[in-house]
C-alpha cells in the first residue's frame, strides 16, 4: 500500500516535467536534456498501446468467459457440404490472455522505471548537480548495475520459455478442459475448485493410489538421489587421487555412456532385462532360472534403482569431479600433516565442502527424481501394472500415473490439478530445506 | 482532343476488363500427411490426381505424419493441420469430439457402397459419416509353422498348445494388452460400451466373463505359453515358437522367417468352461479424414475420395500389401492369395467395432492380464475381474 | 612426477581393480548396442547374445538410403541446433549464477528462491503452450524455434555454476578492484578462466540436450521432416511396422550420435585443470 502512496507522493511532489511524466513515458528525461532514453522510454509506451489495441484486450475481453462462439454449420445446397464458420478457441484466449497480462505487467515496470528515473532527475536538477548522460549510463550497466545487463536475457527467456506456460497450465487446472471439452469444437470455461473437490472427495481406490503411489515416489527419490551422488563422489574421488593414472580414459568412458541418448540405452535396458531378455538368457546358460527384473513388483523397483544408478552416476561425477578441484589443496595437506586417515579426510573436510556447495544441487536433483518421467516410463513404462491401483503400476511415479491419466484419458484439467498439488509439496518442502540449511547461512563467510 | 482522349481511355478501360474477364485457373493449395512409409506411393497417387483433374492449379505438399499420430498431431493445432490426413479407426472419437473432421456430404452414397460394412461403420460417428475408408486390415490374426502345426490342429487354441508342447516350441501371444485380452472375452460375448451418461460400461466380470477369465488363467499357465513383444514373435518364430497372434505389419517378417512353412489364419476357438467359443478381435481400419479447417473444401473431399478410391486402394495392395476395405479391390484374386489378408478377412467375421472402447479400459485390462502372465493368483478371478470391470468403468 | 619413484600403493592398486570393473558395467549395455549395430540378421530380438553375421550394413544404409530416413539431413540438423544452444545457454547460465553468486542486490534472495521451484513443475500442457507462443512469433517448425526452445529458460540451471562460484575466495575479487578493474572486467577476465570445469560441464549438458531429446521436437517441428533432429527421426525407425527391419539400423544411428558428444569432451578434457585456485591465492 505504501508503494501505491509514493506514486501520489511523487506526483504531489514533482515539478511540472515530473507531472507531464506520468502521462508521456519518457518526458521527465527528453525535456532534460537526456534525450536517447527519454524517447526509448516514449517509443515503449506507443507500442504497448498499439498492442494493446490491436489484439490485447480483445483476448481479455473474452477471459471471463473463455469464449462464447461455438461453431456453427451452415448448409451449402450448391457445394453439397456442410460450410464451418469456426468459433471461439477457449485454449487460445486463455493462452493469449495470460500473455497480454504479462506484457501489461512488464509494462507496468517499465512505467514505474519511467516515474523514478524522471523524479531523480528533477532532484539532482534541484541539486544542481549534471544528469548523466547515456555513455555514463551505458558504464555503469557494467559495473555497479552488472546484475540488470547480466540479468535481462535470462529473465526474458525463462518469462517466455517458463512463467508464462506455468500460469497458462496453473489456470487450466480451474477449468473443465477435459475429454468431452476439446477445443475447437468445443469451449471450455472456468468450474473454480471443482477439479481439487474431486480429487479428495473422490472414491477410495484413487485415493488408496496416490498415497500408495506417493510413497513410492519418496522412496524412490531418496535412493535414486543419494545412491547416485554417494556414488558419483566416490567415483571422482578415485579418478582424482593422486597417483591414479589414466584419468582423461576413465572418466571418458563414463562419459560415453551418457553420450548416448536416453531413450536409446533405457529402451536396451529394458530388452535386456525382459523375461526373455539378453540377461536372462545368460544367467539360463549359469544355470539360473530366469529373473523377472521388470515383471515382479519388487524386482522392478530394485531393478529401477539399480538402473538409474548406471545412468545417474557419469553425471554426478563430472559435477563432483569440477568440484572436488577447486577444494583448496592447502586443505589437505594440513591434514595430512595432522595424520589424518583418508576416511577422516574424507568425512571431515571432503564431504562437508561438497555438501555445502551442492546442496541447491541435491534438493533440485531430489525434487527431479521426484518427477523422473523419463528413466520410470522409458524402462518400465510404469508397470508392472496393478489391480490394486487406480489405472498406475508398481514403480508408476505421480508423474507417470499423471501422464498416463492425461494421455488415455485427456483429462488435461485434472492432470494440471494433480501437477499443481505435486508442485506444491515440492516447492514447499524445497524451500524450507534450502533456506535452512547452511548453504544460505553461510554464503559470505565461506566467500 | 480531350474528347479523342476520353475515347481512347474509355475503351482502354474495356480492354482492361475483357482481359480481366478471360477465366483464370485458380490455385488451389492442399496438404496431405500420410506416414513414412506411404510417401512415395502417395506422392504417385497424388500426380495422377493433378492430371486427372485440370479444373484448377494444385499444389499438393505431402507430409509425414505416420497413421497412429496423426490425431495427437492434429489436435495439437487444429490450424496447421493437413487439409487431408491418414488415421488409424480408433482415433476417430476423440476427432470428432473435438470438431477436428470435416463431415462427408459429398458422394456419400456411393462412399457407403462402395466400401466394407465394417469401415463405414468404423468412419461414422452419431449416424454422421467422418472419413473416407482406407485400409481394412489394422486386426490381427494367428500365424503358425505349417511344420509344426496342421491346419486341423490351428482350429482349437488347446489343441495348439498340446501339440505344440509335445515338439517343444510355444504359442505367442501378448496376454497383458487390453488390445489382445479382449479377444477372450469378446468372444464370451462379453461388451463395451458407451453409456447414456458417456461412461463406458463393461460386462467382462459377468458369468461368461468368468469363464473367458479361467481360460485366459487356464493358457497363461500353459508350459507352452509365450508372452512379449512383437519383436519376441518375429525373432523366435520358426525356431522356439510355433505360433503365434499378431497383425499384418508382422507378415512379410514372419513369411521370411517360415519361408515354406508360412501359414496364418483366423483366430481359433477356446475352451469357455466346456463349451469351444471362437475367440474374437477388434476390426482395425486405416482411414483418410478432412480437416474441419481446411481452406479448399470441395478440392480435399475430392482428393480424399480419390486416395480411397477403389483404384488406388488396389495400388496400396499391390505396393505395400494392405487390404482395402473397398468390396470389389477386396475380392480380387490377389488380395485372396495373399495369406496375412485372408486370414484377416476370415477374422473380421467374428470382429468387433473398437468405436466404443474409452481410454479408460486400456490399463485396467493390461493389468488383469499382466496378473496371469505372473501366475499372480492371491486373488480369485472373480475378484480380479470385478477390480478390474470397477475401474474400466471408471 | 615422471621423474619421482613410483611408489606402489596397495590403495591405487584397489582402485584400479575397482574403476576397471565399473569400468566394464558401464560400458557393457554400450558394446552391446555396439555389437547390436553391426548384426547382420534384422529384428529386434534373437534367442541368442551374439550376431551370427556381421556386417557395416547398417552403417552404410544410414547414409545411402535416405530416401525413407534422411539420417545425414538429421545429423546435421541437430548438429547446427546444438552448437547454438551450446553457446547461448552457457551464455545464460554463466551470467545467472555468477550475478547471484558474486553481485548483491535487492532482490537477490527472492530471485533464487523463485528461480529453485519454477522448474518443479511437472507439465505437458507447456509444450503446447511453448509452441502457440513461438507459433505467435512466427517461428514456428524451424531450427530457430528448437534453438529458442533449449537455450531460452537456462538461466533457470544456475545452482550448480553458482555454487561453484561460491567457492572462489573473494579476495580474487578485491586484488582485482584495487587493480581498478570494474565487475565486468573481473567476470571476464578473472572469474571466468578458473571456472574451466564448471563451463566444461555446462557446455557439454547444453550440446547433448538437442542429441537426445525428441518430445520437444516432436511436438515443435511436426510434420516438417526435413527439420527433424537426430532423436525424433531415430525413433521413426522403432515404430511397430518398421521396427523388424531398421532395429540394427537404429542401433547404429544411436551409436554414431555418441561419438560428437564424446569428441567434444575429448577436446573439453584439456580444460579440467586442477586445483587451480589454491595456486592463485599462493602466488
């Protein structure tokens, strides 16, 4: 609220060019002199109102409803068809609608940028002092205001390519946009918390699955996660230790197999894994009977572990191996000179810095196995399915069970219901564990 | 002068018109998708039609999109679609649904004629016909090893076991497939339907039901049962196993395999609790839509008609060995001769339409069958089969 | 250490014992694609481990008969998209995490938080959403869109860079401003070569990305097949009626998309220098 104030103070407070600012963009700087960036700030404004004319508010105007035109058929004697006059496109308009509000928001910033740098001005006017003029301006993006240059492009790409699908799908969960409601022939329009009601209200056997299949999906998270860093540690420690030759072959190797792309090794794992598969085919010639690694519940989910181990492990190593270099080599030598054993090392000095340093790493790799479509659904596609749940199989993750509820049934309103519920545990759970921990707290003194 | 002018530029003016008036062919400009494998036959199909019709200036672009995505690709953006695209029978719903195909007025009578029961069938939606038939061959069958196997012996699933138990091979078939499973059970008599509400509603846990599911226990259990993927057919047949269910996109795989011993035919019959039912099948059909977006309607309904047409779908025979679904195309000698088609055609006798069958039976039936391939049996089938009804239902 | 006596130490000789039969593991379901590419007999499955025949068949189809898989046209194709988003996303992500590790602002702690949950987000509905925008843009089914569509949310990936960066003493930093260098220059100049194994890493996961991915492209490009990249073309090859004849073809299509990656990390490896900032600070 005091924010809103300052622009009334600001106002009240300003000479007249400030005032004039408030109406044409850019008039608190191209009626001081600075000229270049007051008719930037002019040109911003034009095409935003162009914009907004020319199609922004004509998708606003239709969110409320998302549409009201169906299509409509129209009889042609002559031609012997039927002519379509097409309708809304509830999909679009929504699309659409939450871009305009984001144009319009970032609008708003660039407005808010407007008012402050034309009020600033007059006080340094008032000053007496020089405004700066574009080359000053132009220095100091690189230097004390190196985050906004360095920040711009990243922030523009992860709005567009991001935010920007994220509320698109957050929205869709309050609609009815499902099998019966798919766009062009149909509209969809807002039902509110509808879909949440149904998810909690609805019959035992849904509900028996998601926490069967929640639990799962934490199990399997945990392992996958530290089996995978442990290991990947372990590995690049072995590789980096002194007297270890050969270093660029090892680590080559194991970077061969992540060279090769996922789809492809997952999809000859699980040949040769089947029941008839290479595998079992050589453990028939030892002797022993064959193996169900993909058809037996429990093997299945050891079987998936054990499987992301092999894909997971080259990765960590490389983030672990950059790491694990720039531990100052001081480090060490002082506890060797300590005599210290390479366990002690390894618990006290090796594993707190790289803990340190990659727990944001941990927590987003934790929160991704969490929604690990690929290496569940490329290996066992989620089976081997199950009576016991609601249209999911025994090593089916949220995700998986999402997708295969969304793609065979196209119920994409509920699917973006359960994606907003699963978002929320995660970023929930996320943020409390990153802000606590002492990554945060410690930043500065570590630096 | 000025007068002289006036003249001049009056009948200058007249020119201009008259030359304007001279009649134009016009450009019309049509997209066709159609899957990787077609490309070169469609692009032949495609130039026959621009010489046949010389009304208008066509320009026909082919794209790739394979039969089994085309209606993910379409619904994608209705806008960019084709004007005229190639679709598997069971996505035919879910276009409509979504206003996506353009409805056949045209030449409808004939359409309907001209064509198998069966695929017009498949191509209407709420009494409205959507598509034109293609291809009538998108349901499978039983392959065997004449060696091995008599085609006495093919006619009774029991029968094929024992024997194929006794010369040490195996009877394939992917069990944990809603697409397969259904066999037994449409066979009982068993049905899917869609429900007044637009639920679907499923009969598989009745008493016939039960007893489709003791002898799908009854096979699974079998020494000589087989169960895997279709590469697991084409890599072992003729050597580990003897027979097995698959489709047409198999045949030319599996008759190089055989060689001599290549033989296929109509599913056979099961034992339901005594009494011998012949197993059925879902009837697949490839068939050719219109766009409901399209620029050029009248010039895709034609093009569309022309791919389907009892011409070009003897050509698709002679090219890429699938069965039309036109009448005559499909009584020709050849398409008899041809072993995979007549087994086919024997099997559509006892097929059924897969108009009714919703997203949700997929899974659940996948499920109950991945149960008896495990020899999973701590619940009864009875119980199996009423989890599994519960949740095809939705 | 060429000239030092080499001391035998049980503990290297268990290590190699152990990083050899990793080593063999790891390595094992990629010979086995290997031997896969050169079997002679089609199909996807046989009752036995080894070909029976082999053969460079499948090698030579891949670039001879492009008539049904344009495979050069693919590999080329991936090979332009992912040198751009190579470059454009180690661009991004670089400048992200060093301004939030290294330059304080308003703002800063609310950035980073928004920027760890945003990728939480299990969607598909967003690969629709992407293409409509890019469709808006009049990018749609080209190689720009697909370069966009890698490279555009990387500035998202920053914790592993910044939590390199955090490493760096900053007394680097202080040397540098006495010296009279501004932010920019002490980014460019300092910062940044000793970073080499974290670029290392980015470069590589951005270049692999367009090799392996194939919803996105599916979903961007589709039915413009002559902009396919490598992975969705592959997959063509495994489809229920082609997959008895182009298996072992796919295999080697999958083998030969390796071998850039790896070259590039061959080359890559030169920059994996080690402990180098305990030598700047000493010196």
């Amino acid at each position: 609220m005091r924010f809103i104030k300052n622009y009334f103070m600001t106002f009240a407070a300003g000479d007249i060019i400030t005032k004039i600012s408030y109406l044409i963009m850019g008039a608190g700087c191209f009626l001081r002199g600075q000229i270049i960036k007051g008719l930037l700030f002019l040109f911003l404004q034009a095409s935003f109102i162009v914009y907004l004319f020319n199609f922004g508010l004509g998708q606003l105007k239709l969110l409320p409803t998302l549409g009201t035109a169906t299509r409509v058929e129209v009889w042609n004697e002559e031609l012997q068809i039927y002519e379509y006059v097409q309708g809304d496109n509830s999909m679009l308009i929504l699309l659409f609608s939450v871009m305009t509000i984001i144009i319009i928001l970032a609008f708003l910033v660039i407005y808010h940028l407007n008012i402050k740098t034309a009020y600033n001005n007059q006080l340094t006017k008032e000053r007496g002092g020089k405004l700066n003029n574009m080359i000053r301006d132009i220095r100091s993006l690189f230097d004390s205001n190196l985050h906004v240059t360095f920040l711009t492009l990243p922030t523009i790409g992860v709005v567009t390519f991001t935010i920007l699908p994220l509320i698109f799908m957050i929205l869709i969960a309050f609609t009815n946009y499902d099998q019966s409601h798919q766009p062009p022939g149909n509209l969809f329009t807002w039902v509110g918390l509808e879909n949440f009601r149904n998810i909690f209200w609805n019959d035992p056997l849904q509900a028996r699955t998601f926490v069967g299949i929640l639990q799962w999906t934490l199990i399997w998270a945990f392992f996958a996660t530290f089996s995978n860093y442990i290991l990947g540690m372990i590995l690049a420690l072995m590789i980096n230790k002194k007297g270890i030759r050969l270093k660029k072959l090892w680590r080559t190797i194991f970077v061969m197999t992540i060279a090769v792309p996922q789809f492809v090794s997952l999809m000859l794992m699980s040949r040769l894994l089947a029941d008839q598969g290479a595998m079992n085919v050589l453990l028939g010639y030892l002797g022993i009977g064959p193996i169900q690694f993909l058809t037996n519940a429990l093997y299945a989910r050891i079987t998936v572990i054990v499987v992301n181990i092999w894909v997971g492990v080259p990765y960590t190593m490389l983030i672990t191996s950059g790491i694990l270099m720039n531990i100052p080599a001081d480090l060490y030598e002082s506890a060797r000179i300590d005599g210290a054993n390479p366990v002690k090392t390894f618990t006290r000095i090796t594993l707190p810095y790289m803990l340190f340093v990659t727990t944001p790493y941990l927590i987003t790799q934790f929160v991704g196995n969490i929604n690990n479509f690929n290496v569940i659904y490329l290996l066992t596609g989620g089976g081997p399915l199950s009576l016991d749940y609601y249209q999911a199989g025994k090593t089916d993750l949220l995700v998986t069970w999402l997708y295969k509820l969304t793609v065979n049934n196209q119920d994409y309103n509920l699917a973006s219901a359960i994606g907003i519920i699963i978002f929320a545990i995660s970023a929930a759970m996320s943020l409390i564990v990153y802000n606590m921990s002492s990554s945060t707290k410690k930043e500065e003194t570590f630096q | 002068m000025r007068k002289i002018l006036a003249i001049i530029l009056t009948l200058a003016m007249f020119g201009a018109v008259l030359a304007g008036c001279k009649k134009e062919p016009e450009t019309i400009t049509l997209k066709v998708w159609g899957s990787q494998e077609d490309q070169a036959m469609l692009q032949e199909m495609i130039d026959a039609f621009k010489t046949a019709h010389t009304d208008a200036n066509y320009v026909i672009t082919l794209g790739v999109v394979s039969e089994a995505d085309a209606k993910t690709k379409v619904l994608e953006d209705p806008a960019a679609a084709a004007d005229v695209f190639q679709f598997a029978n069971d996505q035919i719903v879910d276009l409509v649904n979504a206003g996506a195909l353009y409805e056949v007025t045209r030449n409808k009578a004939d359409i309907i004629a001209a064509n198998m029961e069966g695929s017009i069938e498949a191509s209407t939606v709420n009494d409205k016909l959507y598509a034109y038939p293609s291809t009538a061959d998108n349901g499978y069958f039983m392959y065997y090893d004449k060696s091995v196997l008599s085609a006495e012996d093919v006619k009774s699933l029991d029968t094929m076991l024992t024997v194929a138990d006794a010369a040490g091979k195996k009877v394939f078939m992917d069990v944990s497939n809603g697409w397969y499973i259904a066999s037994f059970f449409l066979g009982a008599g068993g049905k899917l339907t869609v429900g007044e509400d637009g639920k679907q509603v499923c009969d598989f846990n009745n008493a016939n039901g039960a007893k489709a599911g003791e002898a799908i226990k009854a096979f699974t259990a079998h020494n000589a049962f087989l169960t895997g993927e279709d590469a697991v057919l084409t890599g072992g047949i003729g050597t580990t196993i003897a027979a097995g269910v698959s489709g047409t996109w198999n045949a030319e795989a599996i008759s190089e395999k055989l060689g001599e011993n290549y033989a296929a035919t109509k599913l056979p019959e099961f034992n339901m609790g005594g009494t011998q039912a012949q197993m059925s099948s879902f009837a697949g059909f490839k068939l050719v839509g219109v766009s409901s977006q399209t620029q050029a309607p009248v010039a895709a309904m034609e093009l569309a008609e022309w791919l389907t047409n009892e011409e070009n779908q003897i050509k698709r025979f002679e090219t890429r060995q699938m069965g039309p679904a036109n009448i005559n195309a499909a009584n020709s000698e050849e398409v008899k001769a041809n072993v995979a088609l007549a087994a086919l055609a024997e099997q559509n006798q006892h097929a059924v339409s897969q108009k009714e069958v919703l997203g949700g039976y997929w899974v659940p039936a996948e499920a109950f069958g991945t149960a008896m391939e495990a020899k999973d049996y701590s619940k009864t089938i009875q119980e199996m089969l009423d989890e599994m009804v519960a949740q095809i239902q939705g | 250490m060429k000239t030092k006596r080499r001391k035998f130490s049980f503990s290297n000789l268990a290590i190699y014992i152990i990083l050899s039969a990793m080593s063999v593991v790891w390595i094992m379901p990629i010979l086995w694609l290997i031997m896969t590419s050169f079997r002679g007999e089609p199909g996807a499955w046989t009752p036995y481990i080894f070909p029976k025949e082999y053969t460079v068949a499948n090698y030579t189809r891949l670039f001879t008969e492009t008539g049904l898989f344009n495979y050069p046209r693919w590999f080329i194709n991936t090979l332009i998209v992912a040198v751009f988003t190579c470059v454009i996303s180690t661009i991004l992500v670089l400048m992200t995490s060093y301004t939030l590790s290294r330059l304080r602002f308003r703002g800063r702690k609310g950035i980073m938080n928004i920027g760890l949950i945003l990728g939480m987000f299990p969607g598909f509905m967003s690969m629709i959403a992407i293409y409509f925008i890019l469709k808006a843009m009049g990018l749609s089914q080209s190689l720009t869109a697909l370069v966009l569509v890698y490279s555009g949310a990387a500035g998202l990936g920053y914790f592993i860079a910044k939590g390199f960066f955090d490493t760096i003493p900053r007394v680097l930093d202080e040397a540098a401003i006495v010296d009279g260098a501004n932010q920019n220059t002490i980014f460019w100049r300092i910062i940044l070569p000793l970073s080499k194994p974290i670029v290392v890493y980015t470069v590589l996961m951005s270049f692999i990305a367009p090799w392996v991915d194939f919803i996105f492209v599916s979903v961007i490009m589709k039915d413009n097949y002559n902009n396919y990249t490598i992975a969705l073309g592959l997959y063509q090859m495994i489809t229920r009626e082609n997959i008895y004849r182009y298996f072992t073809q796919f295999c080697a299509g999958a083998v030969l998309i390796a071998i850039p990656i790896t070259i590039l990390f061959i080359y890559m490896q030169k920059y994996y220098v080690e402990g180098v900032t305990g030598g700047a600070v000493k010196g």
